[in-house]
C-alpha cells in the first residue's frame, strides 16, 4: 500500500476541493439564499464538550510542546497545519437539495458521491454524504475544527433536515516545522533503513514510518519536515522531538558543495 495514501483517498479528495468557488462568485448568485433567523439548537450528547477530550483542553500548556534545549539554541516546535475530523449527522441526507440551495455548494455524483462545501470562518471544507457522514478538513486547531462541524451541521439544519451533532472525532492531525539546516537523507536513509525509505527519483522527501508514537513523516533535504497521522496534537510534538536528535546526526555541512534542487523544498499537501 502507498504510505502517503490516505482514507477516503485525500489525492483525489483534493483535486475535488480546488476547483470550488467560494462565496461571493456570480456563478452563485443564482442559488437560493440560506435561510437566516431563528435560533438552531443542535442535539449534543455529553462527550461533545472540548473538555472532556484529551489534549483539547483550550488555553491547556502541553507538556510535549515545551522546546527541547541542544548547544545550539532550542529544538523549534512544528505547527498544526490541517486537522481532518468526522461528525455523524443522524439522519439522511437529499444531497441534490442540498447543493441545490446552500451556498458554496458542489455536488457532482458521477464526479465524486458527495456534496463538497466550504465556509470562510475558520477556512474549512466539508464533505457531506447521503448517509449522514461528513468529514470535516482544514481547520488549524481542534477547537475550529468542532467550530467548523458545528456551523455545517446548523446549514444542514437550517436546510430542512433533522440534523444532529454526533459522533464528533479528530481522524488526523498534519504539522509541520523547519529544523533551519540542510539534511544528508543518504546517510539517513541507510542508518535508519529500518523505517526509512528514500526514492528521490519517485518524490523528493524521505518518507520515515514511526512506530511509537505512530507517526509518518516527510523529511525533505532542505530541512522542511511534514508530520502527519497523529490523532492528538501531543503525537506531533512527541514525534518532532525523537527524530530531531537523529537528524542532528545528518546535519549536511554548510560548505557542502553539492547544492539543494528546486525539488528539495516541495511540500506534499497531506492531509
């Protein structure tokens, strides 16, 4: 299986996403207006409190983030860059009314079996299945996420369809960070061989497979490294802080005469 593929298949889930216009374009000023007034209340359980779930906390110091020291300043901290989540809605879903009267809406059966959506506030896409399902990505922290599933959840209501919010979990967390050095992926590729793959002419990035916590990151010469597959946030720093000594190790001299391709600095959209 492919270690970059991902559930429900995030390549093509994101060609999808591109190509949706947002709110505002005259192509849209012909579909019906969302209903507005009135309030929404949504059926929430007990376990839908930000609270009650580890590593959500708001405003809650995580341990793991504290930057670790070395003789050359602090370890840098990786950022959250997408947080995919999932919300059952309990009920089923007429996706073509649906697309047919919200805005910001796409719903191209042959294309992809589900309404694509997306709002401003947090900047979040959405996509919505007959069924009820939605997953919810984009959102930079666990707390726009739950805002984010929350405000698609009062658009289904709003739309006629007795909606609820159920089921609210995070399936991914993607972060990022810059070590500020050049990486040697040879030598890491063959120290670390036993998760480790290197295939420069297929992608540019050595793609390293954690086993604890289990995480899969990208390490990319230029010193960029993506960090994804982690379900809290403490994953993503604990993660960061056992590869960074071992890249210490492959720090590629500054008067290394071998220069970076313009390869060395993509970044693959994981999400």
């Amino acid at each position: 299986m492919n270690p970059l593929s991902q559930q429900h298949s995030v390549a093509s889930i994101g060609s999808l996403l591109g190509n949706l216009p947002l709110q505002g374009d005259s192509s849209l000023q012909q579909k019906t207006p969302l209903i507005s007034g009135g309030s929404v209340n949504l059926n929430l359980h007990a376990s839908d409190n930000a609270a009650s779930i580890p590593g959500r906390t708001p405003c809650t110091p995580l341990t793991l983030s504290t930057p670790l020291q070395d003789r050359d300043g602090a370890i840098p901290v990786p950022q959250l860059q997408n947080i995919v989540c999932t919300v059952y809605l309990g009920c089923k879903l007429n996706l073509k009314n649906i697309a047919l009267s919200a805005r910001n809406a796409e719903y191209n059966p042959k294309r992809f079996a589900a309404v694509i959506m997306r709002i401003r506030e947090p900047r979040t896409t959405a996509l919505i299945f007959s069924s009820g399902k939605m997953v919810c990505t984009g959102a930079k922290s666990e707390e726009q996420a739950r805002l984010a599933a929350r405000k698609y959840a009062r658009i289904i209501q709003r739309l006629g369809f007795e909606a609820h919010f159920k089921e609210f979990k995070i399936q991914n967390m993607v972060g990022s960070c810059d070590v500020r050095f050049h990486i040697r992926l040879e030598g890491l590729v063959l120290s670390q061989g036993q998760f480790a793959t290197y295939e420069p002419e297929l992608f540019p990035g050595l793609i390293y497979r954690m086993t604890k916590p289990k995480i899969v990151l990208l390490v990319f010469v230029s010193g960029k490294i993506v960090l994804t597959g982690a379900k809290v946030r403490e994953e993503i720093y604990e993660a960061f802080n056992n590869i960074y000594p071992i890249l210490k190790n492959f720090k590629k001299s500054d008067k290394d005469p071998r220069a970076l391709t313009s390869s060395s600095n993509y970044m693959h959209p994981l999400t």
